[in-house]
C-alpha cells in the first residue's frame, strides 16, 4: 500500500514539474544581460535617431557589439527600422531606414 502512495505521488509530482514553463519576458532578460558598454551604444543611438528623425517613438530592438563600434537596430513608429551604429566616445553614425536604404 505505501509503494502504490509512493508510485501516485512521484507521477504527481513529476506531471506538476511538467506544466511548468519558463514566462519571463524575454526583452526584459536581453536588457539586463547587456553590457554597459552595450546599454549606452542603445541609448545614444535611440537620442540620435530622435533627433535625425524628429520622432519620439524611438525603441532599441537590437544590438550586435563591437570593439570598433555597435549596431544598433531601432524601431521608430511609423517610419519602420533604422540602423546606427554607436561608439565608445558617446558619438554614432550610419543613422539610416533600413526599409528604405540611404534615407535620414
């Protein structure tokens, strides 16, 4: 009788652990896994992009680092994704509409 208490307890609890899924928020972990190199490659290419684009909208979606210099890839409401590319010293270049190619 106790192995069979036993048997239906173990199967209990192992088809509990089963239900259970990870369901965190992704973006949330990708952020606070960033680099502070990376983090502020981030917030200065959403500052420029505000400014070349004249739009607030601005969120960072992406980012690849680089000793030579971080891509940054952006969503910007309404006008779609743009590219930066963000250095060390606080200054970026390479602000452009990836949906649009060469477009400021």
């Amino acid at each position: 009788m106790r192995n069979i208490f036993l048997m239906g307890a173990s199967a209990i609890a192992v088809f509990g652990l089963a239900g259970c899924v990870d369901m965190t928020d992704d973006v949330a972990q990708e952020t606070s896994a960033l680099s502070a190199s990376e983090q502020q490659a981030r917030s200065v290419c959403v500052r420029d992009v505000r400014g070349v684009t004249g739009n607030n909208d601005v969120v960072a979606q992406s980012s690849a680092f680089s000793e030579a210099g971080t891509q940054v890839i952006l969503r910007v409401g309404g006008t779609g994704t743009w590219n930066c590319i963000a250095y060390r010293d606080g200054t970026t270049a390479g602000i452009m509409s990836v949906a649009n190619e060469g477009t400021l």
